[in-house]
C-alpha cells in the first residue's frame, strides 16, 4: 500500500511521525494493540470453520461447547485490544494537534510582520484550526484505520491462500481492478481537497474580518454586499466539496462493486467445489469469512486512503507555515548583547526603505540622523511622509535595503531582535489593547511591576482617575482589542503601559492626538519629569504637543527635511513655519 502514497503524503507522513515521536511508546503499544486485535479478528476465521466442520457436522455438544468456549475467550481479548488500541490511539491524535498548534503559534508569534502582509493573518488563523483538526481526525483514527485495513488485507489474503489457493487466484486477479480506480480517482481528490480546504479558510477569514469591523459594516449599510460576497465564497466552497465528494462517491461506489462482485464470483466457483466434495463446509465458511473481511477492509482503505489525501493537504499547509523564516533574525555568529540599559543614542546613516509590498516605492529614503542620549525629539510632517515607518525600522520590524540604524553604536542587524527590543517602549499610532482587565493591559511589558508602579504610570498617563471610576476599577474588563474604553482612553491606557516599561527609548507615536486639549496638556507636564535620562522621539501633527522638545525634526517624503528648535524652525523652514501659522494664528 505504500507505493499508493505520493511524495507529498510521504511529506506529511513524515510530519506526522515527527509530531509522533515523543509519543513513541504509546504508538509502539497502540501498534502492539492493533496487531493483536487484526490477529484475533483474523483468527476468527478459523473458529469459523472449526464451529461448522467440527460443531455442526459432527453434531457433538460437547465440541460446540469448546468451540464457543474458545469464540468467548477470543471476544474478551478482542475486546481488551480494542479499548486499549481505541485509546491510545486517540490519546495520540489529540496529544500531537495539542503540539502542533502550539508549535505552529510560537512559531507564528516570532515571524516578521511582513509575513503577515503577504499573507492575511485571519486566513492563517482559520487554517490553524481547520487543518489541525482536520490532522487530529487523521491522526486519532484514520491513521490506525489505514494500518489496522492494511493489516486486515495482508493477513486475509495470507490466510485465504492457505484456506484455498485455487479461489485466492480470483482475488489476486481482482486486486489490480480495484486498485486502478483507487488511484485514478485518489489523485483527483487530492487536488480538489487542497482546493476545498483554501475555500474553507476564505470563509472562515471572511467571517473574522466582517465581525471585527461590525459596526462600520453596519454605518455603511454594507450587510447586502457583504452578504452577497459572503454567499459567493460560501458557494465556492460548497462547489469544490461537492466535486470532491463526488469523486469519492464515485470511489467507494467502484470499489463496493468491484469487490462484491469478486466475493460472488468465489462463492460460485468455491460453492461448485463443496458440492462436488473437494472443500469442507467449513473451508467455504472460512473462505467467505475473510473474503468478506478483505473487502470491507479494502472498502475501507479506499476511504481513508481520501481522508488521508485530504490530511496531507492540511500537513501541508501546516508544514509551510512551520517553514516560513523570519527575516528578522539575530545574526548566526557574532550575536552582540547590549548593556543592561543602553545610554539612548540612536543613529540612522544614510537609510533607504521600501515595503515589502512596495518595493518600487521607498517610504525612507536617504534619511540621516542623530539622537542624543536623553534628548527628546519631535517628528512633524505630512501625513505619509515616513514618521511611523521611522519607528518600524528602529524596532527592527524591517531592515532597511540601504544604510545602517545604529543604537548606542551598535548596528541593529547584529543584535538579537528580542534584546533590542526591550530597551524601547512604544505608544503606536492605533492604541492596542487587548482582551482582559485593565490592569492586564498594563502589565503587558513587565508583568512583575507591583500595584504601587502600576497606579503610578496610570496617574502619569492621565488613566487612574478614568480607570477608578470603572465599575470594576483595574479589574475591570475589556472587549476585544480593549472595546468598552473611548479612543482618549485607551490612548492614555497606550501611555501608561509604555511608562510601566521603565525602558531607556521612548517612542510616541501621535500619542495624544486623541485628548481633549485640556488631557493632553496636563501630560505635556508631566512627561518632562519622567523623560529625565530617556531618549524621546514624539511624532505629533499638533505643533503644540512638541513646542517644547529639544530638537525638531520635519519629515518630508522621507527625509529629514530640516531639524532645529520651534524658534528656529519657524525662521528657516519654509513648511514647519506654514504649520505654524495655521495653528497659531497670530
Ligand atoms: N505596511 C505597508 N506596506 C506598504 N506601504 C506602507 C505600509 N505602511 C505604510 N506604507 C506607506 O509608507 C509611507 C509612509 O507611511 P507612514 O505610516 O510612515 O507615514 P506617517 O508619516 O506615519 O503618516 P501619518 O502621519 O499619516 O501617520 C506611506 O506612503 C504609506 O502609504
Ligand atoms: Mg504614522
């Protein structure tokens, strides 16, 4: 049966197996179990003739009695192998998809965000589960199905030829009748499977997306049109399901006549005998008996041999995401470990950057510049111009094509990510929070931070006094993505998390743009203080909000297209001095 599986089986076979390994004793007992209850299932053939030709025919009860006596012992190991086999062989199944997702998960957390550009993560997401379970239900019963069949066909073959040759020469001549269809057919399940599974993750990402943006599906009045879609790619994958089954329907049919029909043409030939005296009744009985156990165990083979082509798809697709690297690594030798807490001093030379997705069209480019340690600097510019791109790049989100980011010294690309990263805390453009309490959300950079710290950063963030009058206070808990909080608050919830952090680099992006004026300047207060020994970089729209920064920088089509102080801004640049004017009119 081997030689029945392609290469991409194998592949998932091989997958499997590595997914199994730990796990060897119990598949070694699964297989122990499995090999007994074939044999038994097997042996009762033979009880089968020794029932008819010594119990019937020689009409002696006290042989019957033997005979059943026999037949009850075979049950109750039957019986035992079975609970043991069923068992273990689940136990397994389970256990390897418990691995496998979290193996897959841990896997997905360290990719690079780029990744998830080219590859919508909703999709990933439905994929996980549906190819996990789908590998759970190959794993925790196909798989022994196909070993325990397989097993069925070899060892009822083996006994059929020493029950009676002449009628195994039938079956041996049916054998590549039923075969040719099964992989005729196999193959074009195969095909329609990974298809049918790729429609399945369609829906399932359709779904995700359409419900995390429900209300503005609803504002838009867009539910017809997102109907309308969704019905599409519902149809499209209850097409392609269909034309697998109907290949497999196709299959099974085949196979049921193909096999039925070699069993009637045994019992005629094998019945001819007994009539004429060459066989015993018994001999047919047994005959029958395994002839019939070859042919539902090969109707069984055909069926799994479909599922396992389905599971080899979803092995697949598990195994590409196990395959995909991220391409932000620490280097392979010469790993540097940056000091405890770094001085802060940031360096960009010379950086050229375009997106993945956008190759041709650099959103940095040729941008120079210096931090000081503990210096705050403000980024003002267009809307596109680069600011937040800026702050990608220093979190090492994305390596730059040209050029080199260095932090105190130190180029990034020798650094570990992880260890770079930890000297950063960052306030992003789109505040996200996560589902859980409040105070979890705060704790989400230094889980050790004790309440004292925790309502400290709160009060700085202009958060504790919000948080409080929550109906839970910092146990109160969040939707998703923090739903139940007002944009302001969860901006001010951003802040607080990144000053828990305590780490040497502070980046704010548009950190305050949600405040009413009076919030937001009683943070401008407070930041002062607490920017003591840290660098700074603040990206701001409102020149207000960066008056009092050390330097300047504006941004312009990512560059830096002047750097100074307000004052000095005002006077020499042509832009920041046109902002000025509008926001503060004289
Ligand atoms: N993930 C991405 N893939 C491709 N292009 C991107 C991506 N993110 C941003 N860009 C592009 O890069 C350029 C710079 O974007 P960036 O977000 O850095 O602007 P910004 O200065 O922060 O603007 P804003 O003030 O509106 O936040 C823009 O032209 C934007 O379209
Ligand atoms: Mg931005």
């Amino acid at each position: 049966m081997i030689s029945l599986l392609s290469s991409r089986q194998r592949r998932a076979i091989r997958l499997a197996w590595r997914f199994m390994r730990p796990y060897r004793w119990q598949a070694a007992g699964a297989l122990v179990a499995l090999i007994v209850t074939a044999g038994i299932t097997l042996s009762m053939g033979q009880g089968v003739r020794m029932l008819v030709d010594q119990g019937f025919m020689t009409r002696s009860p006290e042989l019957l009695r033997r005979s059943i006596e026999v037949f009850l012992l075979l049950v109750m190991a039957l019986a035992a192998g079975t609970f043991t086999r069923f068992y273990l062989v689940s136990w397994i199944g389970e256990r390897c998809v418990a691995d496998i997702r979290q193996i897959v998960f841990n896997h997905l957390l360290e990719l690079h965000p780029g990744f998830y550009e080219d590859n919508r993560s909703s999709e990933i997401q439905s994929r996980l589960t549906t190819d996990t379970t789908l590998l759970q239900s190959v794993m925790g019963s196909s798989l022994s199905l196909f070993l325990r069949n397989a097993l069925m066909v070899l060892g009822g073959v083996v006994l059929l030829f020493i029950t009676n040759p002449k009628l195994t020469s039938i079956v041996v001549v049916a054998l590549p009748l039923i075969l040719a269809p099964i992989l005729l057919f196999g193959r074009r399940v195969r095909g329609l499977s990974r298809q049918s599974q790729d429609r399945v993750a369609e829906v399932g990402s359709y779904v995700a997306e359409a419900l995390g943006q429900i209300k503005t599906v609803q504002a838009y009045n867009h539910q017809a049109e997102d109907r309308r879609r969704f019905s599409l790619t519902v149809e499209q994958a209850f097409d392609t399901a269909r034309q697998r089954i109907l290949q497999r329907a196709w299959l099974i049919t085949l196979v049921i006549v193909l096999v039925l029909g070699a069993v009637g043409v045994m019992l005629w030939v094998g019945g001819m005998d007994v009539i004429a005296g060459k066989i015993s009744n018994g001999d047919l009985a047994a005959f029958v008996f395994y002839s019939l156990i070859v042919g539902s165990a090969f109707g069984t083979l055909s069926e799994v041999i479909g599922e396992l082509q389905r599971a080899a798809g979803a092995a697949e697709r598990i195994g590409e995401l196990l395959q995909a690297r991220s391409e932000i690594q620490a280097p392979v030798t010469g790993v540097l470990r940056l000091p405890e807490r770094v001085s802060g001093r940031l360096d960009l030379q010379d950086v050229q950057f375009a997106y993945p997705s956008r190759p041709d069209v650099p959103a940095i480019r040729g941008l120079n510049l210096s931090v000081k340690p503990g210096e705050t600097l403000a980024l003002v510019g267009p809307s596109g111009a680069g600011k937040s791109t800026l702050f990608d790049l220093l979190l090492r989100f994305y390596d730059p094509q040209h050029g080199r980011i260095l932090i105190d010294g130190h180029a990034l690309v020798d650094l570990d990510p992880s260890d770079l990263r930890r000297h950063f805390a960052l306030v992003a453009q789109t505040p996200a929070l996560f589902y859980g309490t409040v105070e979890d959300n705060l704790r989400y950079g230094r889980a050790s931070a004790t309440h004292e710290q925790l309502r400290e950063a709160a009060r700085i963030a202009h958060a504790d006094e919000f948080i409080m009058a929550l109906p839970n206070g910092y146990q109160t808990h969040l939707g998703e993505a923090g739903l139940g909080l007002s944009g302001g608050q969860r901006q001010r919830m951003a802040i607080a998390r990144a000053l828990l952090v305590d780490a040497p680099i502070l980046l704010l992006d548009e950190a305050t743009s949600a405040l009413d004026a009076m919030s937001e300047h009683l943070i401008q207060q407070a930041l002062p203080t607490l920017m003591q020994g840290r660098t700074t970089l603040v990206i701001a729209h409102r020149l207000a909000t960066v008056q009092n920064a050390d330097r300047i920088a504006v941004i312009e089509q990512g560059r830096v297209a002047a750097i100074g102080t307000h004052q000095e801004l005002i006077a020499g640049n042509e832009l920041y001095a046109r902002l000025a004017a509008l926001q503060f009119p004289a």
